[in-house]
C-alpha cells in the first residue's frame, strides 16, 4: 500500500496541536497508509512537554534551539518514508480534511506538487485578515512575473509532493522563507504543480500567528535570488 507522510513542524503551538492532531488522524487519506511526523522546533509555551507524551506514539523530532519552519521541514522531510508528503502547520489555519483534494493528483500521477490554493475558495475572503491577503497576493504576482508561472497562492502552507521530488531539492532557508525558495525551485525544475480549491481560517498575532512584514522582505528577496541562482 502507498503510503503518505505528514510532517508538521511545531513552534509554542500547545493550545491548538492535539485538536490539530486529531483532525490529521481523521482525515481522508485517499486509501493510503499515512505516517505523522512532528518536529518541535524548540518550543518555550509547554508544546514541548506536550510532544514528549506524543512521542510514545508518533515519530517526534525535537530541535535543540530555535531554527524556524524551513529548518523544520528539512528535518521531517530527511525522515520521511511515505511515497507522498504534505506539509501541515500546526495551527488550525488549514484543515485536513482537504487532503483528499490534494492527493488524488499525486496518486493518479497528474502532478509532482499539489499547492492548496487559499485565493480559488471564495468562501475564504471573510477569513483573511486584509493586510495578509495583500501580501499574499502581491508575493503570488511576483512569483509568476519573474517565473512565468500561473499561480494563485505562492505562499500556501498546503504542499503535497511526491517525496523522491521533494528530496532531490536542496533547501536552505531556516525561516518562512521555505515558501518561496521550493516555489521557485519547482518553477525552475519545470515540474508539474497543480492547484487545487481548499478552507482557510486565518488567525492574527495575538492568537499566536508568527509570520510578520520582515518575513515579507526576506520572502522578496529569496525569490529575487533564486531566480538568478541555484
């Protein structure tokens, strides 16, 4: 049976992980075998402790100082054994019930990359906080001048892959700039990236979001970088 991995890295995330977590076990996997692998990346609000417990059942890795979501996502990405990936926040930003939609084009062999888009459900206007969605946005149209791609959310957690894909690219960036460097490396790799419709609830800094303005900047930057380098 194939089977998918489910990596999501966790920063001071202990009042939204095991309602995420349980959200995850019930999803629909398309048929396939799934494995939850959770990276803790030096968490400072309990989540730790939290992990630890999780840890007699589910394959936890924990950083020893803080490196960011990138430097997560590297880290379950080298232990993934899953013939597909997905990368899951640990917030309740995105909800797993739309792994169905994401995988079925994995599995069919119709794409490399799945990106759930954020921006082809409607319905997810009312839960964007503005100056968000005009970052988004503006990050999106950036992405498809400078790669002629045709894109509508760059900056979606919501990636699914084939894991030999996701494997042979070497990331570097430790922060969110994650996004926009595997953006841009598939772009330049000529793979095949589809995007498919999914829910979105998004949440502001005083309900634990992390990403702000200077993430902005370094998202610019990376993805002005790797379109002139490797």
């Amino acid at each position: 049976m194939q089977k998918v991995s489910i990596i999501i890295p966790v920063y001071n995330e202990k009042n939204t992980l095991k309602l995420l977590l349980e959200k995850v076990i019930s999803a629909d996997f398309s048929g396939l075998d799934k494995e939850i692998i959770m990276v803790d990346d030096c968490s400072t609000d309990g989540t730790t402790e939290i992990l630890k417990e999780l840890s007699k059942e589910y394959k936890v890795l924990f950083h020893e100082k803080n490196q960011g979501k990138g430097a997560a996502i590297r880290t379950a990405v080298k232990e993934a054994t899953g013939d597909f990936i997905v990368i899951q926040d640990a917030d309740l930003e995105y909800l797993p019930n739309d792994y169905d939609k994401l995988l079925p084009l994995l599995i069919n062999d119709e794409a490399d990359v799945v990106y759930g888009s954020r921006f082809r459900n409607w319905e997810n206007d009312k839960n964007f906080i503005l100056k968000n969605k005009i970052a988004n946005k503006f990050l999106t149209l950036l992405t498809n001048i400078l790669y002629g791609a045709k894109i509508t959310d760059m900056e979606t957690c919501y990636k699914a892959f084939k894991r030999e894909f996701l494997q042979s690219i070497n990331i570097k960036s430790n922060r969110f700039d994650f996004e926009p460097e595997i953006t841009a490396k598939i772009m330049k790799r000529k793979a095949r990236l589809k995007e498919v419709s999914i829910s979105y609830i998004g949440r502001g800094h005083e309900e634990g979001k992390k990403i702000n303005w200077k993430d902005g900047i370094h998202a610019i930057l990376t993805l002005i970088k790797y379109r002139f380098t490797d």
